[in-house]
C-alpha cells in the first residue's frame, strides 16, 4: 500500500540540465522535489526544506558535494537524512572520500534509471523507518516527562538528571552511545512509576512496607516497558539497577558492586544529588558543597559508588573534563 506522502527529495548539481532531468524522474515516481545548484544553496535548502532524501552531485563549484555531505552528517538535525552521491569519478580514492563523509550510496553520472529508481525507493523507506524510531523515542520521553509532572516537587527533575549524568558521562570518557543512553536514561529512570498509584507516589508521610514494596516496583515496570523498543537496550539497564547499592542493599536485584551497570552507578550519584540541592515540601534545598558531603557519607555507609561520587563532586567544583579513563572504571569500581 502506497504511502499518501512518500516524502520529499533534494536534487543539487550546478548542471541544470541534470537538475530537470533527475528531478522529472523523482517526480515521476511521485516524490514532492527541491533543487539547488551549489553546495552553499544546497544547505540552506536542506534546512528550509527538510527533504528525506539528497541526490547530490561531486563536482561542483564553491563547497563541493562531498564537503556537503561531511557538513550535513555531521549535524546532528540532518545526519540522518540519506545522502547519495552522483560523480564521474571512479577512482577508488574518490569513494573513500565520499565514504569517510557520511555518504549512504553512489551512483555513477550519468545514473542507470532502474538503478536509480531501486535506489531511491529502498533509501526512502529506510528514512521512513529512522522517522518512525524518532517518533517512538520521543513519545516514550514524552512520558518520562509526563510522569515527573505528577509529582509538582520534581520539576526539571529529568531534565536535570540527563545534563548531570551526560557531563559526568564525558568526564569519565564515555562513548557517543553511552552518553546517548545516560541522557535517554535521565528522561526515564523512573517511568515505571506511571505503576504507582497516586495514593502512593504522592503520599507526604512515610511508606508503609506494603506501600515501600509496590513503590520499589516501578524499576522492574520501567524495564519492562522500555523493553518494548529495541532502541532503548541501552537504556534498561539504567532503568532497573539506578537503586542498586555498593554493598548489595539495593533493589531490584540486589546486585553489589561491580555487577551493577557502570550507567547505572552513574544516574544512582546523579539522582540522589539532585534530591539533596532540590526543594521538597518537606525539607530545604541544600548548597551543592553539603549535598557533595552527604554523597561522600552516603558512599562511605556503602550506599553509592566512592569513586563515580569523587569524579562528580570535582565535576561540580570545575567544569573541565577530565582525560579518558572509560577502561578503569569498568574494571576498579
């Protein structure tokens, strides 16, 4: 079944005849087309028209098609869009070239229509499908946010968490992915709590054992949902073991020290943080120097990790990120 939009193509070359030429082909097969005719026009058109597509020429004059698509990869608003590079050239260094840019296919000029054809249609519909994650992920953060907005005393509170626990993520010299899945697991550390009744979640005294046991609950809830999406494998982890203590006293597995997940000793330093410097009903906001002091005690009694706590409260005594040391950590902690 066809889609009502099969969506939109950016077609460049500094050749206007090539430009009519491909663009009378994709209009043929029924995608809505844009045109540019240099590298600088291209870029602006890629952001004023947000196409799904680029069919982009090597040669041009002024930013060449491959310096095009180096720029467009390495923005995070547009490295997804698929690039496909249309040159004369066949020397194999031009194609590393185009590779090492980002590119997702070549086509020899002038293209073989079918093969053209075949091309387009298979990276439209894997465009569709990246769209597709996009949406889902930011549904599932959209309930993140959603379920923090029960409680009126944790506002910001993800938001909070995903920048504490990114920069602590950088300092320690996290990889790209990880630092994706720390703010991802900012969003939705506590997800699982849209299981918890409001009678519960919100209660101002003390929990009773029943009670304590249902709100411990929301961490096995939390990873059963994000399991849901394969996107967010990285992500489960920290959702279930964020509780999880140094000497095993945690929940829900009561895993002790190195078994528990790296990004979840991470957001554990982070969340408990940020309780301790945010306003509750109950209790003042405390200065970021007696917050790092009760983190150090909390480490000590064998509740949070010493030395994630010690690498955070030098992160909040100075902004500079510390040398890689992704390697230790995984090993020592």
């Amino acid at each position: 079944m066809p889609y009502a939009n099969p969506g939109k193509i950016l077609v460049v070359d500094d050749e206007l005849q090539n430009v009519e030429v491909l663009g009378r082909l994709m209009t043929r097969l029924g995608y809505e087309v844009v045109t540019a005719s240099d590298g600088e026009s291209a870029l602006q058109s890629v952001v004023l028209h947000r196409p799904d597509l680029v069919l982009l020429d090597v040669n041009m004059p002024g930013i060449d098609g491959i310096e095009v698509c180096r720029r467009l990869k390495a923005d995070p608003k547009t490295r997804l869009i698929p690039v496909v590079l249309i040159t004369t050239l066949s020397a194999s260094e031009d194609r590393v070239r185009g590779i090492e840019a980002g590119a997702d296919d070549f086509l020899a000029k002038p293209p073989i229509i079918a093969e053209l054809e075949a091309r387009v249609r298979s990276l439209m519909r894997l465009k569709r499908y990246t769209d597709e994650l996009d949406s889902a992920e930011a549904v599932i953060l959209s309930l993140g946010l959603t379920i923090e907005a029960r409680d009126p005393n944790t506002e910001g509170h993800c938001q909070r968490l995903a920048s504490y626990a990114t920069a602590l993520g950088a300092r320690l010299g996290l990889a790209e992915d990880e630092l994706v899945a720390l703010n991802r697991g900012g969003f939705l550390h506590d997800i699982g709590k849209i299981g918890v009744p409001d009678a519960i979640l919100l209660k101002p005294g003390p929990l009773t054992a029943a009670e304590d046991a249902l709100m411990r609950q929301h961490t096995v809830i939390g990873d059963r949902l994000c399991s849901e999406l394969r996107l967010l494998d990285d992500v489960r982890p920290i959702v279930r073991h964020h509780h999880e203590r140094p000497d095993g006293t945690g929940y829900p597995d009561q895993l002790k020290g190195n078994d528990v997940p790296l990004l979840a000793r991470i957001l554990s330093v982070v969340d408990v943080y940020d309780a301790l410097t945010s306003e509750r009903s109950y209790k003042p906001a405390l200065a970021s120097d007696e917050a790092i002091r009760h983190l150090r005690e909390n480490a000590g009694r064998g509740w949070l990790f010493g030395e994630i706590v010690e690498e955070f409260a030098q992160l909040r005594l100075s902004d500079a990120v510390s040398a890689p040391r992704i390697q230790r950590w995984r090993t020592s902690i």
